[in-house]
C-alpha cells in the first residue's frame, strides 16, 4: 500500500527542517534534516514503507502518515498562491460604530469557537462555505478589504493584538463572506526560534498584514 499524509496534514520545508501542521491535534510538530525526496512522494502517495522510509516512522507514530491513497486522505487545503502586494498604500480610514460593534462580535465568537472545535473542524467548515462563494469580488473589492481592515484595527483596541492573528483572520473572513467575497486563510511558519502565524489574502493580495512581515514566514497551508 502507497503512503501518504493524514486528513488535515500539511507539512513545508523551512531550512533544513520539515514542519508538520496537524489541523486535528491542533499542534505543529518539526522534522530536522529531513529526506525531501521521501516527504514529497507523500503529495503524490507513491509506494513506500515503513522499513525502506525510516523517516517516516515518527510521523506514522504521531498520526501524521498512514497507508492510503491521495484521494482517500485528501486535505482541506487548497493551493498556496504567493502574495506580492498588501493594501498599505489605501489608507485604513472610516470610524463606523456598526462596523466596528460587528468586527468586535466577530472576532469574539471567533475566540469562543476556536476553544471547543479543532483547527480540522473549522478547516472543513471554512472551505464549504469558500466553494459556495464566486472567486471573483465585486466592483470596488478594495474598497471593501479596506473597509473591513479598519474596523478590526478599531476592534483591536478593545479585544487586544498579541497573539490574534488566528480569530482576527477568522474574522476577516466571515466578514468578507457576508459580503459575499471569497478569501483564503494561509498559515505559515518560522523557525529560530518556532513562531506560527496566520493571515488572509485574497489571490496574491495580503487583506490584514504587512506583506513584508508575511513573508518572514514560510506558507504551511491556504484553506
């Protein structure tokens, strides 16, 4: 039987080490000095086994690989598309007391869901309800990304920074889902020390980060 990654496995190479996202445990787990040839007959299941892939060992060990084929252990995610712009050149301006009400709710219930479903959950979840929308925006796109930006840099003030980028991003999203937008949630990693991030993009535009504080990180999975 062909190997491959587990539901809710993504992996990417940072350095000289893989990093694994396990959506279901919630938790990332580093793979040091990996045999890349092997990780990557994983995406296409190609024939293998535990004795002649030593490598994979720990990562069966952990749930992260077991027998299967691709289409049996397909993921969530989709494809990863590189950001090459962000919107600081609009300015986050507008201080609606609705929008800013709606984004705090947002993020908060955001908070409370992430503490009783897992990552895998959410993960199926998000990529439903992204299929239902059209990839194309609406005229004057920009104008909303901008719009919803503001208001949760508005929100922060009251729900705080550090640490949110995850029910912030959540946010972003359904915010951008009720006006029938199409986004993508893109996790990433960095190593040296271990530090996990998330932003929203939409194609190859960064909607709630710097593109330049992106791209410290290497991108794990886009749901």
């Amino acid at each position: 039987m062909p190997l491959a990654l587990c539901p809710g496995v993504s992996f990417c190479i940072v350095n000289d080490a893989a990093v694994f996202l396990d959506l279901n445990a919630n938790r990332y787990f580093c793979l040091k000095q990996p045999d890349i040839g092997v990780l990557t007959s994983l995406r296409d299941a190609a024939p293998g086994s535990i004795a002649t892939h030593p490598i994979l060992r720990p990562l069966m060990a952990r749930g992260l690989v077991r027998e299967g084929s691709t289409d049996q252990l397909a993921n969530n995610g989709i494809g990863i598309v590189e950001a090459v712009r962000d919107l600081t050149s609009y300015p986050l301006t507008g201080n609606g007391k609705e929008s800013t009400i709606r984004a705090v709710l947002t993020e908060l219930s955001w908070s409370a869901t992430l503490k009783m479903r897992s990552l895998a959950s959410i993960a199926e979840t998000l990529g439903a309800k992204r299929n239902s929308l059209k990839d194309a925006p609406p005229d004057n796109s920009n104008g909303h990304f901008v719009e919803i930006a503001a208001a949760l840099e508005r929100s922060a003030l009251i729900t705080g920074v550090d640490g949110r980028c995850l029910p912030r991003s959540l946010a972003y999203i359904s915010l951008c889902r009720h006006r029938s937008i199409a986004t993508t949630l893109v996790f990433g990693v960095r190593l040296n020390p271990f530090q996990a991030h998330c932003w929203v993009q939409h194609k190859q535009t960064v909607l709630n980060d710097r593109l330049e504080h992106v791209r410290c990180f290497t991108p794990i999975l886009a749901i």
